[in-house]
C-alpha cells in the first residue's frame, strides 16, 4: 500500500531526528526521554533519594530517566494505559488514571508517603475532532493537577504537558493558584510545530476554603 504523504513526511522526519539516535545511543525507550532530561537539568529537580510518579510513562523513556536520576534510595512509580516493560526499579501500575480504582492503586503503592515531584506527559488518544482532542487533554492535566496537591510535599514540584488552547488560560490560572512558582518549558526536543509545552509548578500553597 502506498504510504500517506503525512506517514512519509513523518518517517523522513524521524530517520533525520538527531533525538532518535541520541535515545537509541543511550538505551532509552523513546526521544521523549531528552524533553524530561532538559527540565530536570535546567530547573534542578530531582535528587538522589527522591520519590516521584510518572503519569502517562509507557513506553517508559521517562521512567527510565527518572530511575536513574533518584537511584536505588529513592522511588519511581509509573502509570499508562497502556503495557510498560518492565524497568529495573520502577513500580508499574497499568490502568486509567481517571479510574478511582486506579488512583487507589497508586495511593497504596504510596503508602501515606508524600512526592518530591510529579510529572504528567499524558495526552489522549487522537479522535481527530480537535475540540474534543483539547477538551480531554486539558481534563487530564486537570486530574493530574488534583493529584499533586494531595500527594506532594510543601516544596514539591509538578511538571505537566500541556497543549496550548482552550482551556488553557483557566489551566495556568488553577496552576497559578496551586504552586507558589509556575513557569512554562518549550525543551529542545519538543517539535517546533506541535503546540506541546510543559507547565512547571514549584512549592504548593497552603488550600485556602473548602
Ligand atoms: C506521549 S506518551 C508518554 C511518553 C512517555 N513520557 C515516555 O517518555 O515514554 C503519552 C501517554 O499517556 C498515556 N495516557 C493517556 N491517557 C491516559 C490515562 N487516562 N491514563 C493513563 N495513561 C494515559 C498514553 O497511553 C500514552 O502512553
């Protein structure tokens, strides 16, 4: 069957994406590894020791990372959808994180301890329909938003993929409300074209109200 001219496009981009190799080079499972490397780096997160989940992780370039970042000391716990091989070190929970059974799951695998970070590289399967697509992308970050506030420490942080549309400006401002710093990251391995960005957000506030 001839090939789409956008699957074409698409494979000339990534046999000539300096990312590719890079992750093939060093083992990691994805280029996306080098988006969390960039942040990690540049905003000092992450330490030896430390504990972190990793939502929306399969294939799992971030986990990977991120195991090797907290080392044996610390805890890397990784939740999609979908299978995620195995990863010395690193607790995998499979299931949808907007199910309550699999938010209890990771509360155990918690186990009343508080995160030193929480990162979300989630995105919704494509329906096509681009409201729609935006709609449930912004309701994952949303879920994943209330999650980091219940589990991470006053000076933790989270780091969420975001794509820029509606809702977004509402997103930054809840983001704004809940973390005492927020900035937004565009690392270099994020494709130019895509309206992909990460939000990062240092230090919870105190909840105020109900
Ligand atoms: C861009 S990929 C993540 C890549 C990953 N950071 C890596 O480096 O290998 C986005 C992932 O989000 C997952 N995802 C989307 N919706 C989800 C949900 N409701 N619950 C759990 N995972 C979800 C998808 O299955 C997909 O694997």
């Amino acid at each position: 069957m001839p090939r789409s001219k956008s699957s074409s496009a698409w494979l000339k981009r990534h046999v000539s994406d300096p990312y590719v190799h890079r992750a093939k080079a060093q083992g990691y499972r994805s280029r996306a590894a080098f988006k969390l490397l960039e942040l990690l780096k540049r905003d000092g997160l992450l330490h030896s020791g430390d504990s972190v989940i990793d939502l929306g992780a399969a294939p799992g370039s971030w986990s990977q990372a991120l195991i090797e970042r907290v080392g044996r000391a610390g805890r890397v716990i990784a939740v999609d959808l979908l299978e995620i091989a195995p990863i010395p070190g690193v607790t995998i929970v499979r299931g949808d994180f907007r199910e309550e059974g699999v938010l209890q799951r990771l509360e155990d695998a918690l186990g009343g301890k508080k995160l030193d970070l929480v990162v979300s590289d989630m995105a919704p399967n494509l329906s096509g329909v681009r409201a729609t697509d935006q709609a449930r992308s912004i309701h994952l970050c949303e879920l994943a938003l209330e999650f980091a506030r219940a589990h991470l420490k006053r000076n933790g942080a989270f780091l969420v993929k975001v794509f820029q549309g509606a809702g977004y400006p509402e997103f930054l401002a809840a983001m704004r409300s809940a973390f005492i710093d927020v900035s937004s990251r565009k690392p270099g391995a994020s494709r130019g074209g895509s309206s992909e960005m990460y939000l990062l957000g240092k230090g919870l506030k105190a909840r105020t109200g109900s």
